[in-house]
C-alpha cells in the first residue's frame, strides 16, 4: 500500500521478521572469544553461570538463521515493530542536495531507542530457561529502561545497577525503570559483596560502569535462578538487533530503492550491526557495492583510533578475552553526552567487517553532532539522541559531498533513538557550553 | 492489510482526513460567545487584532467540514499521522474483563501529545495570512512545543510567555521549545509592559497562566504582523483536534468494530471533542447507541461540580464571554501533576453537548490516576501523559463493570499523549508521597 510519495514506508505486522540473521555465519576469519585464565577459546559452560544457556548458545551459534520465537515477535510488535523507514524531505530540501536521504525510525519505541529489540528477547530466554530474576548495569539509562520494561512483559525480576552519578543526575530514567517495575541500585551498591568493599575503599565515589557491572555479575553468579544480561558487544546482542536491518530491506524492496550507504552510529556496535549486517551480507556475496558507514565519537574513537587485538570487555579484567579494536580497556572516554558511544571496545563481529574492509567509519566531535541533531529537529520535527545525532552529522557529510559532485546518492541511516531524555545535551549546544570531546 | 488478529489498527498517509468536521453545524442550541465590554454576541472584527483572520473565520464558521490544506496534511504527517488504533491486549487479560479495549495512539507525536494538530493548522494560517510572529503562553509545556515545530516547520518566528515556575522546574521543556528555535521567556518577563508592572509589584512572582497568557495576548495586539495562538477551548482547536476521531472512525471501520464506549480526558475539551465529534455526530443522527465518556481530574471538575452560565475564558477577565460548564474563572485548581488539565472552564462545544445529554463525565483524583497510569506502562509498555491516565482510569473502571456485568463491551479511549517528560508525578507516586487533589 505504499506509494512513491509516501513520507514513510511501512510494513504490517505480518512482516516483522520471522528469523535473526547471524553475520557469524557469512564472515570468516572471527577469531574465538578466550577465557582470561586459560587463554583457551571459551566454551559453553563457562559462560553458563552468568547467561542464560540459550543466549550462550546463540553466541557460539554458526547457524545463518535462528528462528524468532513467537512469544518475542509479539512483543516486538509492543515496542511498535516492524518500525517506519522515513524520507527525510525537509532535510534534503535544507542541505539542497540531489541525494535521497532515508532513516529507520527506532525513535518510535515506547522506550524511546533500539535497545528493546534485544531486551525482549533476552527477557523471553531467560523466563523459557527457568530463570526467575534479571540482572544489568546501566548508564545513560538507555538500556535499563529497555530490559525493566522486557521484564515486565514476560513476569521477571529485574534488578538494575545504575552507575551512582547517573542514579542521581538522572532521576527520571530511573522513575522509568521503576514505573515498569524494577529495582534499581545505586551502584556501588550494599547489595554486592564488591560493591561493599568499594563503597569501603571509597565512601563517596560517584561509581562506574565498570563497578556496575562487577555487581550486576555477581548477583547472577551468586544465585541458580539469576542471570546476567548485556546491552550491546556480544554476538547474541548483534543478532536481536538485526530485526532493523531486516526491515530496512523489506523496506527497500517495497519501495524499489537501491541504497549508495548506510549509516549508523557505533558505540558497542549493536545498533551499526543490527541496522547493517543484513544487507552487508549481500555485499559479501557480490550483490551490492553499497558503502557502509560507522560513526563513531572522537571521545571513544574505537576504529578509527583503536588497535585490533585481544582485550578485556570491562575495565576490571573481569570479562573474556574478545579480538576487538579496542583504545585498551583501561580507557575512560570523556563525559560526552552520548553515553551509550562510551566505550573503549567494539563488537568482534563488526571489528572483523572492519578490518576486511567491508565498511569503513568516521569519527565526530560532539559539538558538530549536536549541531547536525538540532538542524535534523528543525527540519524534520524529531529531537534525536545525542548517540543517533552522530549518523545524522555522517548521512548530512555524505549528502554535502554528493551535492558537491551532483550525485543523486540514496543515503539510509539509523535513527537508533529519540532524545527526550538527554536534552541536557542540547540545553548546553543552545546555550554555548558544550565542550568540544576529542581524546587527548 | 490489517487483519483482526493485529494489534494494530492502521491508516495509509493518504487516510490522513482531508476535511475538519465542525460540531457546530449539527450541534443546535450553541450561544453566542460576548464580547466582555459590550456584552453584545462578538463579531469577527473584534477578534482580528488578536488572532490571524483565517482563525477568526473558523472561530464563527458553522459549516460542517472544512477543508485541511496540503501543507498541513503533509506537516500532520510528519507527527506520525494517521496515528494507529491500538488493542490493549495484556491490559485486558490483567483485568481479566470480557470488554475489548482499544486506544488511539496521540502519545507518538515527536511532540509527545495531540497538541501538534492545532499547532500546525495555526500556523499554517498564520503564514498564509502574511503573520511573521506568534506567540501563546504554556504552563506544563506540551502547547508550547508543539507550537515550537510547527512554527519551524511554517518558518514562523515563536515566542513562548512560560509560567515562570514551569521555566525554572521544566528545563528540559524549555529546551526542546529553544531547539525548535522558538524563544522562550519566564512569564512575567520585561518583554511587555504587563510584565514589567507585574514584576515591579511582585518582584518574586512564580508567575501564573493567566499572566502568560495576559503577556502573549499584549505581544500579539501591539504589532501588525504578530498573532497569538490558543492551544484548547476555542471552536476552531476543536476543530483542527477532529483528525483524531475521523481517524478513529475509519479504523475502527476498517476493522469492523462497533464501540459501545469512547473515552478521552478534559481539560479545555480539544482533546475530548476532537477524538469524539465525528462519531457523536452519529449520535445526533440516532446511527449510533455508543456512550462518551469525558474523565476529568478532581481537582478542576468542571463538568461534574461546575455551573453552566457565561463566564471569562482567563483569570484576570481580558477575553471574550464563553457559555460554559466553569468553575468560576477566579478558581485556581491545585497544583496536579496533569498540568493540561487544570482548567476551571471547558470548551462550549463540549459544554453544550454535555448540558444535552449527548456526553457523561467521571471525576478522579490524581492517585487513582497514577494507579491506573502504572498499570498501564507495565501492561502495554507505555508511560502515559498524567492527563491521559485519566481516560484509562475510566476505561479500567468501564471494563470492570463490564466484566460484573459478563458483557462484551468495546472500550476505545485516546491516549492523548505519552508521560516522558512528566516523570515528577510517577516518581512521586512510586515514592509513596502523591498527594490527593480532590476540590476543596
């Protein structure tokens, strides 16, 4: 039903996707995934205590294709799945370029980004499993809010470790977490062991995600029915995510675009790889020259900075060992306002397609960014994420550059959120106090 | 393309109404609005110095439909109209009741509520009739940012007067109206004389609505090419709100559904008349036996403890005279968390449509609201504005009754916006420390 001067191209219900496509299956050369004490490639069991034993297998899974189940289709269609994919006309007509520009709309979840796709899913595994009680670290909230509402939705307990400085700057991201039913922690918290003896050490540190994540584990490890969950970075993460992708490309064919890029922003990788991977698959296959771009934050500037090598996760030394470009995992990126880019490492899975040179990546200050996500509200009504307004800075990048050459291009990017609760960011743009965040 | 198993009811862009159904052709009995010196019925020429002409036109119109121009077609579009009709498929299982519930979904507006559809209409007109500058005041917020976009989208230069208390306690709210590019000034500012004299007496003032919209008012009659906008109560936001409900009809068409009950909250009555027009005018013509239900707060119970008699729309009694269900216009409603509905007037279209039996009302308190609002977010996924908990208190209490009754009745309410950026109430509700607002 949808015309050529459609704004929005949409898909019914019917065609939320029906498997998860698994990049694992297309690109070789990954390198396994190493036990910090054994140095060994990892297996199955010691994942065991701290996920859930279908997410652990998923993330060892070589299949192509693994069935979504029913039960989370439903629920993605809750978070207003299969979402619009959206020609930016008002910004096209603003920049006066020949290039088409489109945008997948995950601004439209009721919490507010992408991140629910995997949050549901992970909830539904868990509760199939047996598992009775969730656990996660969040900062910016983002996160958080997604697996307190996935919790919800499928009768868990879902106790949050909310990075102490974000607990208190941050109040309304808690009340979300809290409205959906979760607990939610100051972390360090007195909850943990390890958060005990940090608030000890340091009465009145305003904590880390680092800390966050060493109790949030180990109040999964602790317990038979309590399993740990992960926003982004890990293969598992990556494939719930590429229900995005798998849209775009019906959406694509629906409306008989061929796309010259597409573009999201990166932070663990999930969202680039969930909106991109489905359509790099045809590239790796020959089918299509279409370019895929990172964008990535100067202040964790992971590829385009990074090493790609063996690193920790965390910054405890807590995680596995993951081949990665990593900036090391005793990096502390700035206190820039798009929490979710904050973060030393990469997704293997997307530093292998970077490293064949399957895509390529660009890097951002975030006072251009925000700059390109205030113009994006003006024109096209949407207050992005500060994460998001990195794509947008890169499709308006590429869409100057293809004026410039009189290039009628098809740029496609992630709106992988909506800003509404990180205006902080954009009250300090307007006013003229955002610092610029380059590493040092 | 939506089959009845889909959760979702949806309209194509091209569904998106191209006409506005006007109450006041089939609405008989409606008196005249005063003008407050005269006390004589007020005629266009009385209203030009304070709104554009296009508006006034409307204001007096008793033509049954009017048409939507193409560009605000395209702009409703843009605040993801035709909005979805909705099942609420857990809320029904929780509660156990054989009723179907539906609801219209205003919450996905990027400006959060179903303000955007007057916003833009004025100021589409506003640009049309040669006008470079609008103002309003905004106490809450929603009405002023909705007016930022659609100022944007119509290249207006926005002032927004907001209640001072609400520019130092909503930031966030004020930033989103900055990015749009409106201006926005505590109210009272030193940018009108009314302002300065306020100030010069009450140096300390918190500000009130009354003032804003005293301050916007003076702003707009000073300058020829200046106009003030009105975001509820008016015929012609009645109007411009129809959208709402013709969508709803044609869904609820579309689906086969017969609705025994339609919900939506009050406050001036835009919002109420624009989801229930189109359908009670099916009513005046005896197609229809469907009952409406207006939930209003108790703290400003106009329809259900008001009298129905002439009475000024603001505090300070500088407007027209309304024939309508008021509670005096010197009544200050408490201080609820639903801050659009804290009105001591309604619109005399739905005043008229009450007084004849066409409509009823329900009062709640602000707690039982919240309740409901909670229940909601963790069934269905969606933070609800506090004005729109309301409809779903009644929608609950309706489908309770239902299930006593072991009938199948269908529900459909307007969730006339989502609650992101009115997290205070739900923090103190989960806290434990919302208070009780029933009318003294």
């Amino acid at each position: 039903m949808t015309k050529k001067s459609d704004i929005r191209i949409t898909l019914t219900e019917d065609e939320v996707p029906k498997k998860y496509y698994n990049m694992a299956a297309d690109l070789k050369g990954l390198q396994p995934v190493l036990h910090p004490g054994t140095k060994e490639p990892i297996k199955e069991e010691d994942l065991l205590p701290v996920f859930t034993k279908s997410i652990v297998k998923q993330e060892m899974s070589k299949e192509r294709y693994i069935d979504i189940p029913d039960e989370v289709r439903e629920k993605l269609i809750l978070l207003n799945r299969p979402s619009p994919l959206q020609r930016a006309v008002n910004l096209e007509k603003y920049l006066k370029t020949p290039a088409k520009i489109y945008f997948k709309r995950e601004d439209m979840s009721p919490v507010g980004s992408h991140k629910g796709n995997s949050a549901v899913a992970q909830a539904y595994y868990c509760r199939k499993d047996g598992i009775e009680t969730i656990t996660t670290e969040t900062g910016a909230g983002q996160w958080g809010t997604a697996l307190a509402l996935a919790s919800s939705m499928f009768d868990l307990d879902c106790t949050v470790f909310m990075v102490r400085v974000s607990f208190d700057q941050k109040p309304f991201r808690r009340t979300i977490m809290q409205t959906y039913g979760a607990k939610v922690h100051a972390s360090p918290s007195i909850v943990t062991q390890y958060g005990k003896k940090v608030l000890k050490e340091h009465p009145n540190t305003s904590g880390s995600l680092g800390i966050a994540i060493s109790e949030a584990i180990e109040m999964a490890v602790s317990s038979k029915n309590v399993r740990y969950t992960l926003g982004s970075l890990a293969n598992s993460v990556v494939l719930h995510q590429t229900v995005i992708g798998q849209e775009v490309m019906a959406q694509l064919k629906k409306a008989d675009i061929e796309p010259d890029y597409m573009v999201a922003c990166v932070g663990g990788g999930s969202n680039f790889a969930g909106f991109a991977f489905p359509l790099m698959r045809e590239k790796i296959l020959g089918k299509t020259d279409c370019e895929f771009v990172a964008a990535e934050p100067m202040a964790a500037a992971s590829l385009t900075e990074g090493e790609y090598r063996y690193d920790f996760g965390d910054t405890a030394g807590m995680t596995p060992l993951f081949k990665m470009y990593t900036l090391g995992s005793e990096f502390i990126p700035s206190a820039i306002h798009a929490g979710g880019l904050r973060y030393h490492g990469m997704s293997p899975l997307v530093s292998e397609a970077y490293d064949q040179g399957l895509m390529s990546a660009r890097a951002y200050d975030q006072t251009e960014t925000f700059e390109a996500g205030v113009l994006f509200a003006k024109t096209e009504g949407i207050i992005p994420a500060p994460e998001s307004t990195h794509a947008i800075k890169a499709a308006i990048d590429i869409a100057l550059e293809a004026k410039a050459k009189n290039e009628e291009k098809t740029i496609v990017f992630n709106l992988s959120g909506n800003g509404l609760l990180d205006l902080a960011g954009y009250e300090k743009f307007i006013s003229g106090s955002l610092s610029s965040s380059r590493m040092k």
